[in-house]
C-alpha cells in the first residue's frame, strides 16, 4: 500500500491481500472486545492522502523555488516555544530519538488545487463498503463504521491555485465528498467523519486569536454540515483531536474554547481526545457545558501518547465514570483517542482494546447495577 499512489488501481494479489487485511482486522476486533468496528482503514494508503484519489482538479508535485514547505504544518505555533526539539525532528508519532535533517525543500511535493474539485472515486467506496459487509459476516458486531475525512482536513493540506477564495475551495471539497458521505450511511454504516483540523487548525494559523480562529472554524463546521444535507445525524460520528504528533502540545486550543463548535455539527456522536496528558482534565468542561439532548459521547479512554503501555481497566472504567456523571451514563461509548497504529507492537495495541472493554464492563457493573 506504501508504495502505491492515491488512486492507483489494485492489482489482483493486492486486492485479495487486503481482503483478507480487513477480514482479520474485523474479526481481531470482535475478539477484544470491540462492539463498534471498523475495516483498519486497510483500504486506504493513508488516512491523512487518501482523499487525493477520490478528487479530480488536483496535482500533486514536487515543490518549486518559494513554495513554502511547511504549509499546513499543524506544529507551527508549538514549535515556536520549544524550537530545540522540533530542530533535532523529535516531533512525530512516537519517536524517541532525533531524526535526520528533513530533505531539501526541492525534493518535497506540494498538492495543488488546480481545477474543478469533482468526486471520481466511486469504485474506492463501492469496495470499501463491500469489504467491510463481507468480513462482518459471522462475526458479532453491534454496528459497522467507516471513516472518512471531513472536508477542512482535506482543505488543509492542499493549495488552491483554481478558485478565487479559499472558501470557495473548501466548500467544493464538501459537494464533492458529499457523495461518499452518503454512500456510506445509504449502506447502512456508520460514517466516522475525521475532523483532527477542527482543533489543530489552531496550529496551522499561529497569527489568529481565539476568536479569529473561532470564526474560521464556524466557516469548516458550515462545510461539514453542507456535506452531510440529507444525511441522518444517527448515522454520522464526528471526531476530533489536537493532531496526535507526540509533542508537547502546550498551545493546543482548549476544548472549552470550541465544544460549541463541534456540537453544531450534525452528527448523533462526538469522539474526543481525552485520555491523553493535555486533555485528560477536560471532563470538566461537561461540568459548565451540556451534551445536546439525543447526543453521544465517545471520550478515549485509551490513546497513543505512552505507546509501550497498556492502560488498566480500572483506570479505564475511571474515564468512563467520570463523563457518565455528567452527561448521563446511557450517553457515553468508550473510545480511543486516535488510531493507535503508532503503538510500539500490534500485541500491545490488541492488549490496550481488551482493557478498553474490561474497563467499559467495570464502569457499566457500577453504573447500571448489572
């Protein structure tokens, strides 16, 4: 999959690898615990690109001589306060030693927006669906879920050298993914829309205050919601993060600053960071905030940021309990902060997922008396 490009066909042996890929990764789930699952995003080379196959109007290219090479950085105003270790490459996900010097701009590529943005990865969704109904059959699973990226996290990488504002950009992403959106929920799965931009768009835009940042991102949480029109908000999860890179994170927005952003989005469940050390604190702002009537609440309680250890389920249950109090324990899934392919080994990964169960069967024993 790494050396493919966004959009590139599978060939047969590739195909059936990722077949069995999503078969395994759906069955382990259920095996540990896991009620909610999903197709490893095995389908897609990246998480992060993969949409770039899906969109006509783009090129993506190497740079040339004065194209910032930083663009989209979600670091930027981070790194301003701890310049040592950014220089030595210590950002990353899960890296502990210093990185070489990162290569010449020259030799970096840039993706441009250079024409109409139209969707054109119908075969792409039509396998991804049809891979992740096959591998559930026979297995014990409550619901199916597929990802997708929201159309500010596609925005915030790519460079618009076709429409005459940004905004005008943005919102031709949301009309173009629209189709996948739908296709999705038509099928009867769950749409997990990934939306890391909503909080670390902060990041990106080092010169904006709180309250420029706010209107800015009111204008993303328009995008998203123009995306899913006709869609049902029970079919639709939104999650959130501050972009997972191991850092210090000292100037992340505060979720206080932006929940009633992220409650505008229409969608029936909001997957938070929380498990983390610059957020964990954060169940205290459901102490001052009310969850919308009809709405659910999916905190990590497991996450990435110590990827050699496996939380324990008390510890779990505690996270659980402690968002239960305040919004009400029918109103509470447990989740992970983010995905956790950045765990030091796939045996611990699997370990964290049962804790993460055992924890929600504590929590649910003292909640509900059962």
């Amino acid at each position: 999959m790494a050396e493919r490009r966004d959009g590139d066909p599978f060939d047969a042996e590739l195909e059936a690898r990722v077949r069995d890929g999503v078969k395994e990764v759906v069955r382990l789930q259920a095996e540990n615990g896991v009620d909610i699952v999903n197709d490893g995003e095995y389908t897609k080379r990246s998480w992060q690109t993969y949409s770039r196959g899906r969109l006509s109007g783009i090129e993506q290219r190497p740079l040339r001589e004065g194209e910032d090479p930083n663009y989209g950085s979600i670091t930027a105003r981070e790194s301003r306060y701890f310049p040592e270790f950014f220089a030595q490459g210590l950002a990353g996900f899960g890296r502990r030693q210093p990185q070489p010097a990162a290569p010449l701009a020259a030799t970096r590529e840039g993706v441009f927006c250079i024409g109409p943005l139209t969707y054109i990865g119908q075969q792409e969704y039509t396998r991804d669906i049809a891979l992740i109904k096959e591998a559930a059959q026979g297995v014990q699973v409550e619901e199916l879920v597929l990802t997708a990226l929201a159309p500010a996290t596609i925005e915030h990488w790519m460079r618009n050298q076709h429409y005459d504002r940004q905004e005008d950009m943005l919102f031709a992403i949301a009309d173009a993914m629209h189709e996948e959106y739908k296709a999705i929920t038509d099928a009867g799965i769950v749409l997990q829309l990934d939306d890391p931009d909503l909080p670390d768009g902060y990041h990106v835009h080092p010169q904006m205050t709180v309250a420029d940042y706010r209107a800015y991102a009111e204008v993303r949480v328009e995008a998203i919601n123009r995306a899913l029109r006709g869609i049902a908000e029970e079919m639709v999860r939104l999650h959130i993060c501050w972009g997972s890179t191991h850092h210090p994170h000292t100037q992340d927005i505060a979720l206080k600053d932006i929940i009633d952003l992220v409650f505008k989005v229409k969608a029936q469940c909001y997957s938070i960071e929380a498990a983390n050390p610059q957020h964990e604190h954060e169940w205290q702002v459901f102490e001052d905030v009310k969850l919308p009537d009809g709405k659910i609440l999916m905190p990590g309680v497991i996450g990435h940021c110590a990827p050699e250890f496996v939380e324990h389920p008390e510890l779990v249950a505690q996270r659980l309990e402690r968002y239960a109090r305040l919004v009400g324990k029918e109103n509470v899934i447990a989740g992970t902060d983010c995905g956790l392919q950045r765990v030091a080994h796939a045996s611990v990964q699997w370990a964290k997922f049962r804790a993460m169960a055992e924890g929600a069967r504590i929590a649910s024993q003292r909640l509900w008396g059962a």
